[in-house]
C-alpha cells in the first residue's frame, strides 16, 4: 500500500508539472522566455539522472535512490517559494532529476522489495493508482494554481513530503 501511494503521488506531481510548468513558474515570477527555458531542461536532468543512477546510485539499494528522488521536488518547491522567478531553472532541475530517477525506481523498486514471483502482476496493481491520478492531475493541479498561484506549489509539495515519509517507513528485505 505504501508503494501504491508512493507511486501515485509521485507520478500526480509530475503529470501536474508537466501540464502547468510554464504558468507556475511565472507565477514565481520567471518571464516568459525563462520559464520556456527552464521547462527545456526537465528532459536533459532525467537523462542526467538516469545517467547517475546507472552509475553512482546503482551501489546502494534502490530504496536509497527512490527516497532521494521523491525529496527532490519537495526541495524544488522551497526554492522557488523561497527565491522566486531566478530559481527556476534550479526548479527545473531538481524537479526532472527526480522525476527521472523515479522513472527507474517504480521498476527496481518493486524487484528489490519483493522479488521476481508475480512481477508483472504486482507491478500492475502498484501502478494502477498512479494512472488514474496521472489522468486527474492536470485538472486537480490546475484549479488551485488558477486561484492560489504560485502558493498551489504547497499542495504538489505537501504530497512529495508525504511520499518521502511513505518510503520512510519501507524497509529493505
């Protein structure tokens, strides 16, 4: 269960962040440009994780990995409350890192905490969630940004927050 909402969560903010990154961060004060720019960098910073997760991260359990990526976008948030429109780009960054590791991790995870027996059928009950809440996201993000603006970052925040406790309380088998 705890992975199911990991999961969810996870995959929730970044659907939300996929459909309105252009208008939060200029929200957050970013321009136009920056805020086009800095979406630009999401895709490079999951492949630039994915590249350190292969290397560097692949020596520690996948929990390691999963906890450090689902505390990005929680970090990401508080520099762009804390320092506006020139942390975009940072925002960008840190959000994609781990959105691009946790790409990775809802399969290693899994493997690594239960093992290779009914996989696939694990793997699609762990995912299901994800997708129903991947096809509300962009709808459920978009009204509170529409009328809280940039302070709507607390709710996708809040949830990283919440996922990071979730896989807290996991432990490696």
């Amino acid at each position: 269960m705890l992975l199911a909402f990991v999961f969810a969560a996870t995959w929730f903010n970044s659907t939300a962040m996929a459909a309105h990154l252009p208008g939060l961060l200029q929200a957050a004060g970013a321009s136009t440009a920056v805020a086009i720019a800095a979406g630009a960098l999401i895709g490079p910073a999951q492949v630039a994780a994915r590249v350190l997760e292969f290397g560097l991260l692949r020596w520690f359990h996948p929990l390691v990995s999963t906890r450090v990526a689902a505390a990005a976008h929680p970090v990401a948030a508080v520099a762009l409350v804390s320092f506006g429109g020139p942390a975009a780009y940072a925002f960008a960054l840190l959000h994609g890192a781990g959105n691009g590791i946790l790409t990775i991790a809802k399969g290693t995870l899994p493997l690594a905490l239960f093992g290779s027996a009914g996989y696939g059928r694990r793997i699609g009950w762990l995912n299901a969630p994800a997708r129903i809440l991947q096809a509300a996201a962009p709808l459920i993000f978009g009204a509170p940004l529409t009328t809280w603006g940039l302070s709507a970052i607390w709710l996708t925040a809040g949830i990283g927050v919440a996922s990071f406790a979730a896989l807290l309380a996991l432990r490696r088998t």
